[in-house]
C-alpha cells in the first residue's frame, strides 16, 4: 500500500489515472486516511457533486494481510446528505483485494463534462478506463453479472446503482461479497451520489498474482493473529449471538428494552417484533435451504451474515441486517420477513442505503403517502425511486427532503441523515452519538448500545442522563481507530471486555508494521481523526447547533418507559473536550 | 396601536385570542417589531412547522395614518426554507387596516391538533375565530371572494393558498389591494407555510368606524407630509419611471447591463428581453384597456403597479413585478409575456413567491424537467404545485429542494433561499447583500442596485469588488430601519439621492410621535434590528461559512462581462463590523 492512485475525471481527452507514492499520507489507512485526503484536500464549501469533491476508497491499515475481520473499505467524500464530511465504510472482498493490488487509496477526482459513464479495470498491470453507457441505470446486480462476463470471476467489485447515477443523497456504493454479488454497501451519506457526479459506474478489481500483504515479523504477526481469533470466539457475542443470529438478534432485545423505534419514532415497542426477529429470520433461512451463518469477506471469523431465499427457495437477498429490517420493519410497521428482505434486496439493487431509505419511508407514511404496515406500498416506493419519478426524486434524497417536502414535522435525522434504529429517547447515550458526531446521526459511529443495553464494556443506564457523554467519547474515539485499521466494527464486543483481545489487535499491527503502538496510541489516532473531521464541519458551517437532535426527542414521551431525551445540550457540547 | 393581538391555536377548546399591551415592544414597528418577537420568543432550533414557531403581523410605525406610502405589513417568524429569521413584507391594504385596528401587531402562536383550519374577523368589536373546513385548498382569488360574501367589501384579507396549506417553503402570504384582490404578496422565505402549519387560512380586517391614526403635532405632519409627497414626485425614479412603467423599467436597463440572469444564471443577457420589458408590458396593459399606472394601496403616491388584462380585455393580473417577469421570464428563457402574466396570476391564486418559483423551474429546467423557453410547460409546473402532485411537492419547496432532487449543481441560492433578478457577478454590491442578509439572498435587503447600476446614491464600479462592502452594509442598515417603518422600500430612491426628503420623513415621524430623531437614530434602528437577526440566526446555527454564495458564482464566467464574483470571503465577514 505504497502508493494511491488518482484519477481525474473530465479532463480534455478523458479520464486520465496516475500512481503516485503516499508521501504525507504515510502510516495511515481506511477512515484516518479518507478523512486526512477529504479534509486537506477538499474546499469544505464546494458543490458536494461538483468537481472540487474528491472520492476516496481507503482499505485498513491491516487489510489485505492475514489479520482475520481487516476487510473493510473506508470511503470517504464531502457528503451530498450532511454536507459535512463523511466516512462510511463496507464489508466485502474489495478492501482486501485493493490493498494486495499495493494501493493504500484510490481517488476519484474533477468531474466529467459530460453525460458518460466509465468502468475502471485494476489488476497487477496497471488501471484501464473505459466508457461504458451499455451500463447506465444498471441494477448492481446486473453491473456486477456484466464484469464477470468481462473479467472473469477472481474479481472484487465497487459499483454504483441507478440512485448513485441520479445522484440521490440515499445512494450507497456497493461491494461484492464472496459470491460475487454487490451485497456490501458503504451506504450512509450519499456517496454513491458522489460516484455518480464522477461518472464512474464501477470499480473492477483483479488480485491475481498478487501475493498477501506480509508483516516485518512474520511469527510475531501469526501468533498475534491467532490469539486475536481466539478472543473473538470466546467472546459471547462475536462467538456465539452473531454467528447464530446475525446483527438481528438485536430486535428482541431492543424492543424488550422499549427503545426500538417504531412507526416513525413514535413508539418503542412494535408488536409485530417476533415475526422479524433474528430468531425468526434465521429459522426461516435455514428452512429454506439458505444459511444462516455466513462470512461477507474472507478472513472473517464472526459469520454474522447469512443467505436468504424466497419462499420457492431461490436466492433473494444476503440476510438483511438488524438496522435494515428495523428500517423497512418496525419503522414502517411492517412485519412481514419476505416483504423486508425484497426492500433489502431493492436497495442493494438500485444502490440505496437500507437506514435512510427505511426511515425516509417512514415519514412518507407519517406524510400520508402510504399506510403504516403496507409491505407492498413500501415496495413499491423503493421503484418509485430506483426509477426516478418525482416521487422517488423525493424519497431518494432521503428523510430531510422527505419531511421538507411533505411538511412533516416528526424527522428523525441530525445534520440531514436518519436516525438508525435506536431510540435516543430509550439509549440515550446513542443519542449523544447521534447528534454529536462528525457523521450525522450514525450508530456505528459511537455505538453506545454497548454499555447501555448489552452491557458490554461496562452498564450505563439507558434512560438517564448521566455517563452518556463520557460513554459516546469514548466510545466515538475509539471507533475512529477502529475504522482506521480495516477491522470491522463488531470487533469492539470482544476488545471492549477483554483486555488481551485488545492487546492483540495492537500485537498485529506492532508485527505488521514493525511499531511499539499501545492503548494511549489507539486513542491519540482516534483524537486526531475526529480532529480532521470537526474541522473541516466548522468550515462547512458546522456548530454546536446542529450537534443536537430534533426538538420532538426532547418533547414527544415514548412509551413504554415515556422517556424524553434529557442530555442537556450543555453537555453536548463537551463531548470532544478532552 | 397600543395593544398586540395573540392567537393562540390548539389548546383544548379551540384557538383563544388574547389582546396584551406591547408593554416591552412599545415604540416600535415593522420589521423592528417582528424580529423583536421573534428573536425574544421562537427558539432558535425549533421546527419552523411546530408550535414554538411564532407568526407575527406588524403594521408599520406610520402606517395607519395619513403618511404617503405606508402601507407596507411585515410578516415574521422562523423560516421554514431558511431555517434562519424570516421578515417578509407585502403592499396593499392589510397593514393600514390593521394599524387603524390598533394592533401593533397579530401574533400566531401554537398549533392545531388536527387538519381543521381557520378563519379569523377582526374589527372595532373584537376578534372571531370560526372554523370553516369549506375554505380547504381554495385559491387565494376564492377565499378573498368567499369572505366578501360573508362580511362585505370593506374589509382587507391576509390568506393563504394551497401552497400554504400543503406547508411548501415557497408558500407566500397574500394581502388584498384596493380593488379587494390577493395581488400583494409578503413573498419570500416560507411565510405562508408558517401560516398554514397554524391552521390559518385567512384574516379578515374591517376598519369599518375606526379612524386614521392621529398625529401628536398635526400641523407639522401635514407640512412634512406634503414635503414627502413633493420629494418622491420629484425625483425621476419615484416620480416618473416607477410610474410609467412600473418595476420591469428594469428589465431593459439589468439587460443592457449585461447583469440580466438567463437560463439559471448561466448567461448574463437574454435575447427576448425587448419581448418582456416594462415598456412593452405598459404598452399592452393600456391597449388591452388595463392600466400602467396604479397604486397598491390607498395613500400610494408612486403607483408603480398597473392592471394586466389577457388578450380578450378581461382582468388576469396585476402588473408583474420586474423580479416576477425576470424569474418566469429571462430566467426560464420565456419571452411571452402572456404566459408570465398567467404565472403570476397562478402563483397569486396557490399563495406562491414568484421569485421562488421562477428560479426554481429555472433549476428544473437545468435538470431537463422541462426545456427553456418553454412557457406552457412552465405554466404546467406551477399547476403540479397548486395540485401538490410529488412533482409539484419538490418545485413548491423551492430552487434548493428542486436541486437535491435532480442532483443539479448550479443552483443559485443563499441559505436555501433563491437569487433574486440581479446576478452577483454583474452587480457584485448586490452580491454582498445575497450572501450576507439575514433573510438569505434577498434584493430588498440592501438594494446595491441604486449605486451599482441606477447611479442612485452615488456610484460604485459593479464589476469590481471595491466598495461594494461599504454599499451593502449601509443599505441593508437603512432598509432595516426603513422596513420598520411601514413604508415601501420604493421611496429610498429619492431619500437616497435628496436629503430634504430624508428630513421629511423623519420630521413625520417626529410629528407624528412627539420624537426628535435625527439620522443617527435611523441608523441606530436599522443596526439593533440586524443585530436581532443576527443573534437569532447565530443560535439557528448560521456562521460566516453560511453569508457565501454558491461556488459557481466564484468559478464560471459570466457573458457578456466575462466576470466572477469578485468579493473576498474576508471581506463579506466584515459587512456587519460597523
């Protein structure tokens, strides 16, 4: 991972790609590296879809190594949804792939003068750029079928659907899983709208003959590695809860906890719940022949994935997340598993983040547009976007718009992008997260559901306001780190109890890369992304103003507990004084 | 004017009105009075569509009284297409109605608990509120008829169109002028929106057995009245080229200056000005048997409006303004003014800022929605909006909406509001008052016009970037204080260029109060009500990063000058330093 690659779009005679050595950006990786390029290099008032916006695919500092769970790919831009700056980050082949192919990022840059769209090929002989306007308005799906047909299937694919060509503030860029199918999605924030703005469609990458990264001290990195593995299997929730259930063991348990928003955020008990649980999605999985614990890259160790068919036991979708079945479920008060798993697969086909999407649909319900329930109607809106009829153009630019448009009130977003699927009023150290990080209201970007209801590094009290702030510091930067090394996020269940699993994260990337990192190191790189990050919002027009959430969290009881969100603004306002 | 007038909508039992005295707010008026409440009372973060959210209606000082020209109603809340504090102010009838009432102002506070709405009687007796379903998504034409049905011809109507109902950010509040027509409109920013969202269709005033407001000294105010009147006739802006061809005079002048924005600000000049000037348009006012010279309310002495009949000689509108006839016109590249006089009336009749809207199907057409030029397709968007199709849900939210929708990246606004008729690159004063007013780009703030082009007040260079600084801070100064007195802003030509008119003024004003307020008090007044403004926008969140144009207006040429925007960002920090 010597050297990034830039491409310029739109200049006389076409797109025009050039390697040059990381320099500055040395010794950093995933979102420490997108947020340094993005936050340096990017005017933080530009047009987030003109030519000054850069697009930025950064894999971790350990990925394309041995390092089990270092797939993830960091992609960063100035966000078309927040405004802000943005990082949002996906599973999937792709961040190994590029980090074996020697690129610590590619840089989408400039923009096209024109209406045409480009693929990008990349393996061990350098990068072709080809127009491509056979692909335009392509589902993922079929995208990723056309470059197989292309390339062969030893590829990894970063592409873009029919959202991210209109440029909607909901369009996600894809990656492809080990199947091969664009299940993987860097959704939040509309960067597949900034992939669109640069008439890049999709990123085809080929590894062949290329070997896996390798450490400075090989023994030492093993060794490491396989303590690493073995902390995370012990651990209950990256051993046991994930692997069996998925991310969607979570829906019992918030709901128990009162604090699983439903039907737009005015509840937090949805009754239709166990008819979308884990345990029933994994049942339902397994009984028609699809699985119910599966890998999204390889080197994965936790399996919290699974496949999905259809009632005639064909292939519809990966299994849909927590987050998404809460989306297009409890939220929009639906409980029909099938009809949820169709949207999920819609979504990934058009290019759309599931969270966004979910809950944009969720204030066209309040709006009146549809009922609160209808499994069909909300298919049919997801269409309507994938399309683009003025009534998709709406839904496509997410919930903001959405409320905007409709003139609802109850809008459950901060800095423009939606609220994921915990109540603030019910987690409330979530609720920090929510409205103070650098990304718009993203769970995963503090996830303080940890310590608030799995209780899991330690037990705050959900529904008070005390600990919250501390907790979603912490917590943010640790995260940041985390998003820094390619490791994905559902590491920290382990890391956060077990010190010596913690202890070997640093073990790997002290062999890796020949360091002597320790805790105080993890925060200090965490420090300063956030840093990167918070400055370039201020330039933006970011201010503590907007690090709050909508007025009605701190209006609106939620039953059952009939909590309002009670951190005080004041102490908002303190989460990164430290 | 001694009392203020609150209506507090939705608590048990239906709205209660309740008359206070203006205690705190006493000596105050306009746009002085609705930024003092609203920056006291709305909090800086609500949603402009809930209950915190305040509508105020403030008569200005003089209105109500013999004074020429005061008939100006200030209109104020938070903006819903802002988010920042909204003063939008409107001609005809309602303020003189209202002042003679002896209300300083009509607060609209709360919200309905459900989709009822309301109609409002204010006379000499008291107030009434009914509710009256029958009125629902009527056209302001139909209300205004209805309640002259119901309470006679001597009344003055504030109302709402569908726009306002369905909560449309681009939703004005119309005022009815002599002739009892919804012609006079506070336009920008959302009001009408804010009313709707209160559940306010209409506010009918009948001044029936009141009397005009009585002066402390009525000799002097009749002798600086007459000095007023005899100074405005004087001076060829007020005197003759308003009269003569009212506002669209300018339309050959912005044209020639090569200032003129065309096709969405992409060009500085537009081929069909000849076809839509104030000369042609006075012409077929008075061969059609309308008129080319009319005033908007009693006591007008400038008449700077006239009578638009079709070409069957029947009434279709009053005479669009210059800003209406640019925004459907040259901004479109519609050069039938036909069709524009039939936008205008649309817009009148749905409670439309026509600003809004033309700069809107402008970006519309950019996104290929609709071609430029094309008039009947233009007149075909305008009904998506009267109808609330999601076509028309997007274009009724305004240029900003419209350009998230469509993924367009020139789209000309300042804090979500639309670029008046002037581009900033050939009037780079005006430029100044865009990025910096507190109203978003607004040309009434600071009219840079005067000096940049008219050579009114002076004359400042308007393709460099010099003085232009000095030029806005001093005219949104005085338009603030201005705006507070009920007058039209018209009457700053000859204030500006003639100091015994200037004097004039204030010696009314102090006749009419028993005051001796000299210039410096003026100045005074405009910078404690920008500072208003500005606190409140500052706790909306607004920052330096916020008074700034969008980029284009920095980076892409203008022909025929070829010029940019020139003025530095460290130099637009300065405006409010005084």
């Amino acid at each position: 991972m010597d050297n990034i690659l830039r491409i310029i779009m739109g200049p006389e005679g076409g797109p025009k790609a050039t390697v040059i050595p990381v320099g500055e950006y040395a010794g950093i990786g995933g979102r420490a590296l997108t947020s340094a390029i993005v936050s340096k290099e990017v005017p933080p008032l530009c047009h987030p879809l003109g030519a000054d916006n850069k697009l930025v695919f950064a894999p971790g500092l350990l990925s394309g190594t041995a390092a089990a769970m270092s797939g993830r790919l960091s992609v960063g831009c100035k966000s078309p949804l927040t405004g802000g700056i943005k990082e949002a980050n996906s599973g999937g082949q792709a961040s190994q792939t590029l980090a074996r192919l020697g690129y610590a990022a590619i840089v989408l840059e400039g923009a096209p003068k024109d209406d045409n769209i480009y693929k990008i090929f990349i393996n061990k002989d350098g990068v072709e750029i080809n127009l491509d306007n056979s692909l335009k308005m392509l589902g993922n799906y079929a995208v990723v079928e056309k470059m197989k047909a292309e390339y062969g299937d030893k590829i990894a694919c970063i592409s873009i659907g029919p959202a991210g060509e209109m440029k909607m503030c909901a369009a996600s860029v894809a990656c492809t899983d080990m199947e091969l199918r664009p299940t993987r999605h860097a959704g939040r924030g509309g960067v597949g709208a900034v992939m669109g703005a640069k008439g890049v469609k999709v990123i085809v990458l080929d590894d062949s003959g290329m070997k896996m990264r390798s450490p400075k001290d090989p023994d030492k990195f093993r060794e490491a590695n396989k303590n690493w593995v073995d902390g995370l299997k012990k651990h209950p929730v990256t051993g046991e809860g994930l692997p069996a259930y998925g991310t969607n063991v979570l829906t019992n348990i918030l709901n128990e906890a009162g604090a699983y928003p439903t039907k737009n955020f005015s509840l937090g008990q949805f009754a239709g719940s166990s008819k979308i649980s884990g345990e029933t999605e994994a049942a339902t999985e397994t009984t028609r022949g699809g699985s119910a614990t599966h890998g999204c890259h390889r080197g994965c160790v936790i399996q919290c994935s699974g496949i999905y068919m259809d009632k005639n036991g064909q292939y519809l979708t990966k299994q849909p997340e927590y987050e998404t079945v809460w989306a297009h479920g409890g939220n929009c008060g639906i409980d029909d598993l099938d009809a949820i798993a169709m949207l999920d697969r819609l979504d990934d086909d058009y290019g759309l983040d599931t969270i966004e999407m979910g809950a944009t649909i969720g204030v066209a319900m309040e709006a009146g547009v549809a009922k609160f329930g209808d499994a069909q109607a909300a298919i049919s809106l997801v269409h309507e976007v994938g399309k683009g009829t003025p009534l998709g153009r709406i839904l496509g630019n997410g919930a903001a718009v959405t409320g905007k448009a409709f003139g609802v009130e109850r809008v459950p977003v901060v800095k423009n992008q939606a609220l994921p699927a915990y109540d603030p009023r019910g987690v409330q150290g979530i609720g920090v997260t929510y409205a103070t990080s650098t990304m718009g209201a993203d769970h995963t970007a503090g996830y303080a559901v940890t310590a608030n209801i799995l209780k899991v590094g330690g037990y705050v009290n959900p529904l008070t306001p005390e600990g919250q702030v501390e907790l979603s510091r912490n917590l943010q930067i640790a995260t940041a780190a985390v998003d820094a090394t390619g490791m994905c996020l559902f590491i920290a269940f382990a890391v956060l109890d077990q010190p010596e699993t913690f202890q070997a994260l640093l073990d790997m990337l002290n062999a890796f890369y020949g360091l002597n990192l320790t805790g105080d190191d993890v925060t200090a790189l965490g420090k300063s992304i956030l840093k990167n990050e918070r400055n370039f919002n201020t330039k933006a027009g970011f201010t503590p103003a907007h690090d709050r959430l909508p007025e009605f969290f701190k209006k609106e009881l939620l039953p059952p507990h009939n909590v309002t969100f009670k951190v005080r603004d004041e102490d908002l306002d303190t989460v990164f004084n430290w």
